[in-house]
C-alpha cells in the first residue's frame, strides 16, 4: 500500500495505490434508476432460508447481462461479485442459500454490456438471525503482529452442542470467507499466514455444513517486518567492490536471510545465503560488467513448523557497473533506506572518484515534489545528515562538484527521501509565545511561533479569528515564525493561530488557537481582495480513502484470462481560475508488482465517470480504456480521465472510473500492486 503524506496532497499529480480486491459504482439517468431494482429480498432470513432475488424494470438486450455483488452495510467499496446457489444469476434471478455470515451485508446488481457496467441498482439489506447462540473470538496475537510472529486467537463463549463444529472466517472488504493456513485446536487458533493481512476474523457455528451463528467480528493485522538497506553506490566501476548492509525491524530469532542478485533482462538470479544473524547482515561483491543492470534484494524469510515459508520482508536497490575511462571522473550518492521513521538519522553518502582536491567545492540542494532546487542548510563536502521527519517525505536530494581545476561541473544523481511512519501524524508541535494578559489599543502585539522538534520547514501562516466570525481568516504577507501587528479593539477575543507549511503553503503542522484580550480604543478593519487573476487549478486524493481494493482474480467466461474488477477511489478536482481556461485530468499507472512478479501496466484498463460537479459544469468522462492483454498500451499510458472545455469546469468536481485488470493465464498467483497517477493541466 501506497499512504498519503501532507505534502503529497498538495500536488498537481497525485498517487493512490491498486491492490488487488474489489469493484466500481457507475451512475445512471434518474430516470432508468426508478425502474433497475431488485425484488423478492425479504426483511429477514434464518440459516438454510432461500433467498429468492429478481430484477424488475429491465430487460437484457443481446450481449447484455447481470451481476449480483454484496458488501458489508456501511462500506462504500464495490463488494464482491455473487453467483448464488442456482443458475440463472446472470439473467436477472439470484437463489442463495443464506447462512449467518450474510447478516449485515447489502445487495445490489449491475447491467452489463460484456464486462462494462451501464447501470446499477441501489443496495439491499440482508438481516440474517442466528440459529442458536454464538460464540466469541478474541485476537491473542501481538500488537503490532508481523508475518513470523505467532498469529493466535482464541474462542469464547458457551461450549458446543453435540453435532456443532466451529469455522474461522476472515474479510477485508469482501464476503466471509475461510481463513486459510489456519488450525484451530480446542477453543486456541493458530495461524501460519504467508501473506499480510488488515481485516477481520469471526467463529461460526456450523451445523449440517451450513453456518447457523456468527461472532462478532474483531480487527486483526499483521504485516511485513521492514528490511532497508543503504551503502549501495548509484554507479560502480569495474573493479570496484560492492558494500551493502542491511537492517530488519522488528527483528526476530529464527529469521533466515538472503541476498538474490537478479539479472533485470534475463531473470536469472544468484542466492547468497546471509545466515541468522540481524546484526551481521553485509554483503561484499567485485563488481564487473557483468553484474551491470541487476537488482540486490535482501529477504527475511520465516520457516513455519508446517512445511510452508513465508516472506517476513524484502528490500531492493538497483545495480549499475559503468566500464567508462578511468579518467572519466564520476559523482554518485550511495544508496538510501527504502524509508525512515520520524526522528531516526538520514545519512546522505556521496562518492567522487577521482577524490576531492584542495579547492574542490560540493554544493547541495534539494526539492520539494513540484517544487524548485534550493540550497540545503549547512550542507558541505561529499556527507551531510538531516533527521527524519514527515516534510521529507518524497525529497530529492542533489549536488554539483565544482573543480578548482576548472572543466564542467560534474552533477550527481538525485536521491529521493522516503520517510514512512505508517500512518502516525508528524512528531512537531507548534506553540504560540508571547501573549500577554491583556493589551491596550495602540499596543504592540508581538507573537512567536516555535516548534519542537525542529522541522525543516520555516514558512509559516498566521490566522485570525475575531469573536463573531466563523472561521479563521489568513493574514496576508505574515511568513515568519514572529507576528507583530498593533491592538485595536476589534481583536478582542480574537484568536489567534500559527501554522508551519510547506513552501507552497500546503499545511504540515499548527498551533493550538491563542485568545487575545484588548481592552477599548479607536480601531480599523482591513479588508483583502482576491485580484480575478488568482486562483489554482487542483486534484487531490482523500488520503483516507487512496487505496483501490479489487476483486479476486476470476478466470474470464472464456477461461483465457484472469479478470479482477474494481472502483478507482473518489479523485477531486478544483478550479479556482477566473478565466476559467478549461482543463484535463489523466491517469497513468505503472507495472503491478507481487514480490519478484511483475504485471504490465497495460493489463489495466478503465471507464471514466463524473459523480460530481457544479450545476452546468461542463465536465466529461474520458473514453473507456481497454486492457491491453492481447493488444494495446492499456493504462501503461496516460489517458484522460475527465476534461472540462474552456469557460467550463471551475469549482470542484469529483471523478472516478470502474477498473478491469486481464491478466494472462500465466500469471503467478499472490497479491498485486501497482500505483496510479493522475497529472491536471
């Protein structure tokens, strides 16, 4: 999963990360919304009922059919695709033997053309009512729990019935369904998972094969165990040695690890066995041109007692060996972590070969995603440190060596900082200093912002609110930490509040709002206003809802293919220009990746959709995009996601699109991710 960090949400080209597990929502006229419905879904069930669902208000036309999909009450995701128990799902009538796991679930169904949706109905409730009293279950697994750590749980609740056996389920978005590598041995669960999993478990009772009582649900999370690695050069020499280390967190006995040198144009591949030992995980190579174009991966594997291994972790940089003329001279920054944590050290390693002369200058400068190259403070000679905070995420880091012997300035590659806490809000806190206890008019009101720990930010806003007024108001051209203005008597009661930002304004972290207290006096209001030159064009992500859960891979009707639906999440865009110029947003995503596998892009395709926008505003879907399987770039390229003509498209509009990944019959199973991104001009 890709997260969304507060300078990413400031961009005009934003990610959300594709994880193979759910479906799309497609809006329709109002009109053929009032006939598309379901009926015959009763207002309860108990287990071993028949649900007995129809469609009313369609009819198929040739090449036309349904789908039946549920989700849990209260998602907003696609659900999962349904057949039922009968034969005629398809075509518009669904029987499903109903247990205790459909409870609190919805259903709806979509009118098809091939694989694109025309249309789709409302949801339904389904109200299941257990059988007999359920059991409980409790998540006895560490927190937080990694793959390797002993998965456990344990059932709670009254003993079982003669004829009664019990059956641990497991959900993401989608329908309860068995969790797998999993024993459960009296009333203790075991789970040997070879994947990570953020879901829910829940016990059924099960009698006569069918499920009559279902546990609450309880959270349950394990993840990947972090590998990083750093020391690796951007490019060797032949000759030269490779120097790499590697740290794992959180560490565990019985961890192995290995270093797989991959060929990137042949696949093949070389195992080093790294033995146990976390502490000593380095690895030394003679770098010749062979080994140019090849992927260093370090993996953390765990040895279940059952016989099946799992990847507890993996990292890995790229290998580059150049043959040019000794005489040739070479910058290069050293590899850097995959990620950091907030507050852990950034080491930035460059290397020069020749070494620096007496006279040789190195200037550092980094940039901001979308930003400018600026200097980076107190940054001399081939290593600089910076500690780890959330305003680095995404930075590239470059430098340029200036000989004293004369000649062109020789520019390192940029390096690109990653910090990553997983969701953990920043470490800094802003405070307010120097208010006083009251002030007179005609006072000087001096105020100071501070933040801890230190940030390498320093652009800073200041807003007021005065007493009556609804929300805080900027103060223009007020930038620094340090804020003087003079008290007039419309400031009592205002509150006052800092906020640190990135260069572009996108806020980081702010103040708790301080209260001014300024007794009477003769006062003054200024009044700004927004020049009809000014304004921005923005698309932006929720970055609470920027992951895309997709279904299961399915094999297509023809068993040629693999298919998997899904519903790209709501992708926002805000025009604020008066001249109203017009625009266009794209999307482009790159190969999906399971460990070592790879899926082209191009097997991903989409239909656009508008769900959004101001009355008469003019905005409309792209054209549908085919997955490229048998021919066609798919989204492997940029392709309009909506456009708004010239004169239209101002306000914010929302878009999305229902995803079709086709995958090759060929394709390794596991779980796929890839990351799409969407550009606005």
């Amino acid at each position: 999963m890709i997260t969304e960090t507060p300078h990413r949400r400031r961009l005009a080209a934003l990610t959300g990360l594709v994880t193979l597990l759910a479906g799309l929502l497609l809006a329709g006229s109002p009109a053929r919304a009032a006939e598309f419905a379901i009926t015959g879904v009763a207002a309860s069930y108990r287990p071993g009922d028949l649900l007995d669902a129809r469609v009313a208000g369609v009819t198929l036309d040739t090449g036309q059919s349904f789908q039946w999909r549920v989700r849990p009450i209260g998602s907003t995701g696609a659900g999962s695709a349904i057949s039922g128990t009968g034969a005629d799902a398809a075509t518009g009538h669904l029987e499903q033997v109903v247990d205790a796991g459909l409870d609190d679930y919805e259903l709806s169904v979509r009118l098809r053309s091939g694989t694109t949706v025309l249309h789709q109905t409302a949801w339904t409730p389904i109200a299941v009512t257990d059988l007999v009293e359920p059991l409980g279950v409790e998540f006895t697994g560490p927190s937080p729990a990694y793959l390797g750590d002993p998965i456990t749980g344990a059932i709670t609740g009254r003993q079982l019935d003669t004829g009664e056996t019990v059956a641990l389920v497991a959900r993401t978005t989608g329908r309860w369904t068995p969790a797998l590598f999993t024993t459960i041995d009296g009333r203790t669960i075991s789970s040997e998972p070879l994947s990570p999993f953020d879901g829910e478990w829940a016990i059924q009772v099960v009698r006569d094969g069918i499920a009559v009582a279902q546990s609450e649900p309880v959270a349950v999370e394990y993840g990947r165990r972090e590998v990083l690695l750093e020391g690796v050069q951007g490019v060797y020499r032949v000759g030269q040695t490779l120097r790499v280390s590697g740290t794992v967190h959180p560490v565990k006995d019985g961890l192995r690890y290995s270093w797989i040198l991959r060929d990137n144009a042949t696949f093949e591949a070389q195992t080093f066995d790294a033995g146990t030992d976390p502490a000593n995980l380095a690895l030394e190579l003679p770098m010749t041109l062979a080994e140019d174009d090849h992927t260093l991966t370090l993996v953390a594997w765990w040895d279940y007692r059952e016989g099946h291994t799992a990847n507890a972790g993996q990292a890995a940089v790229p290998i580059n060996v150049s043959d040019a003329d000794p005489s040739t001279p070479l910058l290069f920054f050293n590899s850097l972590g995959d990620h950091y944590h907030q507050g852990s050290p950034i080491n930035l390693q460059l290397a020069a070969d020749p070494p620096l002369a007496d006279g040789d200058t190195v200037a550092w400068e980094w940039r901001w995603p979308g930003g400018n190259w600026t200097a980076v403070p107190g940054a001399t000679g081939l290593s600089h440190q910076v500690v780890a905070e959330q305003a680095l995420d995404g930075v590239e880091v470059r430098a340029t060596l200036t000989a004293a012997s004369g000649g062109d300035p020789l520019v390192a590659e940029p390096v690109t900082i990653h910090v990553d806490d997983h969701g953990a809000p920043p470490h800094q806190r802003v405070t307010i200093g120097g208010v006083a206890d009251g002030y007179a008019a005609g006072d000087e009101i001096t105020l100071t912002a501070s933040v801890e720990p230190g940030s390498v930010l320093d652009r800073w806003e200041w807003y007021v609110q005065r007493a009556g007024e609804s929300e805080p108001t900027l103060i223009d051209g007020a930038h620094t930490a340090q804020f003087r203005t003079a008290a007039t008597a419309d400031l009592h009661g205002a509150t006052m509040t800092a906020r640190l930002t990135f260069a572009d304004g996108t806020p980081y972290v702010e103040s708790a709002p301080v209260t001014l207290n300024v007794e009477g006096g003769p006062s003054q209001r200024i009044v700004a206003t927004l020049p009809e030159d000014e304004g921005a064009l923005v698309v932006s992500v929720d970055p609470e809802d920027d992951v895309v859960t997709m279904s299961d891979f399915e094999l297509g009707t023809a068993a040629d293919r693999w298919t998997s639906t899904g519903d790209l999440r709501p992708v926002t865009v805000t025009d604020t220009r008066a001249t109203a110029p017009g625009w266009v947003v794209s999307g482009q995503v790159g190969d999906f990746t399971n460990g070592g596998d790879i899926l082209d892009g191009k097997h991903l395709g989409w239909t656009p959709l508008v769900t959004e926008q101001p009355d008469d505003g003019g905005v409309t879907p792209g054209a549908a995009v085919t997955p490229g399987l048998a021919t066609g770039d798919g989204l492997s390229i940029s392709n309009p996601l909506a456009s708004a003509p010239a004169g239209d498209g101002t306000g914010t509009s929302r878009l999305g699109a229902g995803l079709l990944i086709e995958a090759p019959t060929t394709l390794v199973p596991g779980t796929y991710e890839a990351t799409i991104t969407f550009t606005a001009i």
